[in-house]
C-alpha cells in the first residue's frame, strides 16, 4: 500500500515543479540578500527618521494577503505598468509569465524573514566591539566586512535557510503575478492546485503535499541549528 | 610632541568644559570621579563622539576634523573587547594591518614577550582570563604604533592580584612609547603609581593640572580626591635595607621614612603615597618623641596650610618637611588643643605599619 503510494516517485511533473521550486526561491533569496543586510544592520544599529515606518514596510508582506502582494507587483512590474514597461523597453525584460518573476516575488515576500534574522543576529554583536575595531583603524565598510559579517554569519544563513523554506511554499503572490505555467512557474503549491483541479488528482496531490511538509521540517530543523551555531559563536 | 585638548559639550544638564594638555614621556592622570566626563573627554580625543565643539592637536596638527579609525590614536578599555572570532594573533595583528606599514614582525615578537602572551597566540579570547585578555588588548594597541595612548580605566574590571599582574606592564609604557599618554582612573592609588603628572576633573570642568606630586599635596582638592584615600606622593630613594628587621629606608628631601621591606637595590627612586589620615602630628621635636614613640618615621616640618570642613570634625593639615610637603588629617579638637597654626613647627609621625605595598611602588 505505502510502496505503492510512493511507485515511480519522483514523477516528471514532481521533479519539475520540485526543481523549479529551488531554482525560484533560492534565485529569490540571494537576490534579497544583499537589501537585507543593509536593512537589518540600519534597523539595529542606527536612528534615523522614519524607521518605524521602514520597518512597518518592511513586515508589510507578512500582514498582507499574498494576492495583494501579487497584485501589486503586477501594477509595478506589468508590462505595461511604470517600471515594468521601463524594463521591457530598456533591456528588453520582462517579469510577467516567467521564473524570474516568481523569484521576484519570493524575494518581496520572505524579506522579512532574511530581515529580522539579521537584525538579531546585528543586535547581538556588542557596538563595543564596532568602536575597537574603528579605534584600531578600520573604516565602516571593513568593520562590516571583517568583523559583523563574521558574526552575524549564522544568523545570516539561519533567515536565509528560514526565508528560502517559506518561499518553496509560496502561492498566492505567484500565481496571481505570473501565472500557472508548467516547468516556468508552476512550484510545488502551484502544482498541488493543479492537480487538485482535475478529478482523481488527490493521490498526486497528497504526494506533493508531503514532499512539502517535510522540505518545510527540514528547513526548520536547519535554520534552529544554524540559529544554536550563532549563539555559541558569539559566545552566549 | 603632545596632546592638547579643548572640549566643549552638553549632554542635557552636564556640561563639559575642558582644556588640558598630555606631554609626551610620562603618564597624564585624568582623574575624577564618575560622572565628572572623564569618558566622554576619551571618547571624544578618540573620535568616538562628535563634541559640540573641540580643538584637538596632536603635535601641532588639529586632528578633530580626522574620522576615529584614521586618528591613530590607541584607546585600550576596561573592558579588553577583543574580537571573539579571532585567535590572540590575529587580534593583536588586527590594527597594525591597517596601518600604512603593515605588520611589523620584529615589533611583534618584542610585544609578545614584553607581555609575556606568547603561549596564548592560537587561543580564542573566550577562554582568556581578565588579566590575559587585557594583556593582548594592551599588545593590540602597541601593535599600531599608536601617535598618542589612551588608557580607559583598564584595571577596573580585574581583581587585585590581576591588577598586580598587569600595572608592571602598565608602569613599563613610557619607556616603550615615547607618545603622549592619558590614563583615565578614579583609583587614587592606581594614579599615584603610574601617573607623572595629573588633570582632575570635576563636574566636567578642570579643577586641577600639574606634576601629580603638587596635585596632590594641595588642600584644595580633598573634596575630590576623597577624603579617606587622601594623601600626599613623596618621591625618595631607598637608602637602605636592614633585613634583620625587614624594613627599608626611604630617604627624601625632607627626611626618611621606614616601609616594610623593599624588592630592590639600595639607591632605587621609590614613590611613597602617605594617607593624611596616616599621619599624626606633635608639637616636640622628633628627638624628644623618639625614645617614647613605637613609630619609626618622625619627620620635622612646619604648618604651612589648614583647611577645616566647616561642620565636619576634621581638619586638613599640609606640612612642608624640608623639600616636601605632607599631608595629615587631625580631628579639629585636636588642633586647638595643640594650638595649631600656620608656621606652627610640628612633627609629622608615620606608622610604618600604614605603608603597605600597595602605597611604596619601586620607579
């Protein structure tokens, strides 16, 4: 009965939609990564004007419905919208019914997981440590570089780990951005929908489904580690 | 070259106020108690606050104007804040690779041994006691071939015999670096060993600079150098040792003091610091008192200035024995009793048993 739950696993379509998955979120992680580095230093360590709106901004895709992030993309980023239409006459590229696009929303939508992993990787580095390095000759760019990167690094992969899982599970920001297209956009949810929409589909669909609780364990279980790792390096 | 600092700042009510000057060859004490801006002073000839208005020249060049990590100016902690995911080498090196002339290996080796951190280099700092943290802490400023040193309270956080363990090394900088040295404390006792000359600072204002010896020997300043630990710096030289007895003479300008035995040749400068309220006072000559007396040390001097705490029951007397001026704290009763007054001649008796290594410290 099991064994025969799991014949021919993976199939074509899983290992497509499985595959696609990675490619998507990690692609939408890395690309995120460099922005919140900058965020999540800026939110721990300095005051400026305006900060708790940023990080209002910055939580909003946690609050919002997916859809409406989606939905705001395609306003942004359409071919015929302000930046979009730019892109497409500029370089000749375009978000809308491509991978890229779905990275690009996996990017928006787990930043604040990558955000807030840093910032309390950031916050736990005493400054006392940024003023000796300055002190001992190192400018802004080098304290960050050789001092709260080596850090922070755990925490770092923890929210990346954490943020990269929660894009493998994405669906209402793509599917309302970039469609549903088969070996484009259509990630592992994207593929559970599908086949849940024809009749006879729930055995597929339990399939992938498990495939995605325990990618999301194994991600989970990852991140903690990592997290554990930061705490003994900073010595805590 | 020296260091000349002039500050101006408000942080709400306080307001910081201070112009003084670091010499090279030597130490500086700043000296004051918390909250008097001896941090604030720091952190600004360091570049890490932007005061409200600063001069700040380093030999004759202004130096306010030049961001913290282009300054090259030492600044060791109390805390050792060493970086965690470096090895001891590696922090030691840190700055010096920074430096427009690298890492000098010869200067390396000489710091290493000097503070004796050679078998720690491989370690992390985790495991590193207070004293060995600051130790490295110490050779990692050194090791930047700092143009001025500045020293943030760096004993506050070590217990006494870490505090025995590294004010060697301290008391050795002068001869390592021939730069201007400022070391921050609120320890008189620390001060009086290290220090050559002394700024004190009083509610963000400079109440006093000058040869530490002077500072301290003024009565003026009790209120801030605290009462209990008050007292005045003899600089002498061992005359001799009598071992029979397990005492030293100190000999200076002015007489001779009897301290428990010192670890040193005969003829050693020494700098004796004799708590006021150590010292007695008599009206006889010392060979009159002699022969009645267990104290070793009867010195002969005049009355050269009182200063009573109006409603308290002491009294502050300064006495000039030859070229040297002590200091006693006598109760007021005391002093009408023996009609004390300016010019008075007097004798000033120290118990050998109030001088104890801490306040006799070979130069």
């Amino acid at each position: 009965m099991l064994s025969d739950f799991f014949s021919g696993f993976p199939s074509p379509a899983e290992w497509e939609a499985l595959t696609l998955s990675f490619k998507i979120s990690g692609v939408g992680v890395l690309a995120a990564l460099p922005l919140a580095l900058v965020t999540g230093y800026g939110l721990a360590r300095w005051r400026f004007p305006g900060k708790a709106l940023v990080e209002a901004v910055v939580h909003l895709p946690l609050i919002l419905p997916p859809v409406v992030m989606g939905y705001l993309l395609l306003i942004s980023f359409g071919t015929k919208a302000p930046i979009g239409g730019w892109l497409l006459e500029t370089f000749g590229f375009r978000f809308v019914f491509s991978w890229t696009g779905a990275a690009l929303a996996v990017a928006v939508l787990s930043f604040p997981f990558q955000v807030r992993a840093i910032r309390l990787a950031v916050e736990g580095i005493d400054p006392a440590l940024e003023e000796a390095a300055a002190i001992l000759g190192a400018g802004a760019l080098d304290r960050f570089l050789t001092l709260i990167l080596p850090l922070a690094i755990p925490g770092i992969l923890a929210g990346a780990v954490t943020a990269f899982t929660a894009g493998l599970g994405e669906f209402g920001a793509i599917i309302t951005f970039v469609s549903n297209i088969p070996g484009e956009t259509r990630t592992l949810p994207l593929a559970i929908y599908s086949v849940l929409q024809s009749p006879g589909g729930e055995l597929a669909a339990a399939r992938l489904a498990l495939l995605s609780i325990t990618l999301a364990l194994l991600g989970l279980v990852l991140a903690e580690a990592l997290g554990r790792r930061a705490q003994r390096r900073l010595g805590l | 070259m020296s260091l000349e600092v002039r500050l101006r700042h408000r942080l709400g009510d306080f307001a910081l106020e201070a112009d003084f000057s670091v010499p090279r060859g030597g130490v500086t004490a700043l000296f004051g108690n918390s909250g008097s801006g001896k941090s604030t002073t720091l952190k600004a000839i360091a570049g890490l606050i932007r005061p409200d208005e600063a001069t700040i020249r380093l030999g004759g060049t202004g130096i306010e104007g030049v961001p913290p990590h282009r300054r090259r100016i030492g600044l060791m902690f109390q805390d050792s804040r060493l970086f965690p995911h470096l090895s001891v080498r590696q922090n030691l090196v840190y700055g010096a690779k920074r430096a427009a002339e690298g890492v000098d290996g010869g200067l390396l080796d000489h710091i290493v041994g000097m503070l004796g951190i050679g078998s720690l280099l491989d370690r992390r700092p985790r495991g590193l006691s207070g004293g060995e943290a600051q130790r490295v802490a110490l050779g990692r400023t050194l090791m930047t071939k700092p143009r001025a040193l500045l020293l943030d309270e760096p004993m506050a956080s070590l217990d006494q015999p870490r505090k025995e363990e590294i004010l060697p090394y301290l008391q050795r900088l002068p001869e390592e670096a021939d730069i201007p040295i400022l070391y921050v404390s609120h320890v008189l006792d620390e001060v009086s060993r290290l220090a050559d000359r002394m700024v004190v600072l009083d509610r963000g204002k400079v109440a006093a600079e000058g040869d530490i010896v002077d500072v301290l020997s003024r009565l003026d300043l009790f209120p801030l150098t605290g009462r209990f630990e008050a007292g005045a710096l003899i600089d002498g030289a061992i005359q001799v040792h009598d071992p029979t007895t397990a005492l030293s003479a100190v000999a200076f300008d002015g007489g001779m003091i009897w301290v428990p035995a010192l670890d040193a040749p005969e003829g050693s400068p020494v700098r004796l610091r004799i708590r006021a309220r150590d010292v007695l006072l008599a009206t006889r000559t010392p060979d009159a008192l002699q022969a009645d007396l267990s104290a070793n040390s009867l010195l002969s001097g005049t009355v050269t200035g009182m200063r009573a705490d109006e409603k308290g029951p002491f009294l502050e007397v300064q006495v000039t024995c030859g070229g040297t001026k002590i200091l006693s704290r006598i109760t007021r009763r005391s002093a009408q009793r023996l009609g004390l007054a300016e010019g008075s001649p007097v004798t000033a008796v120290v118990k050998t048993a109030t001088v104890d290594r801490r306040l006799a410290s070979v130069r």
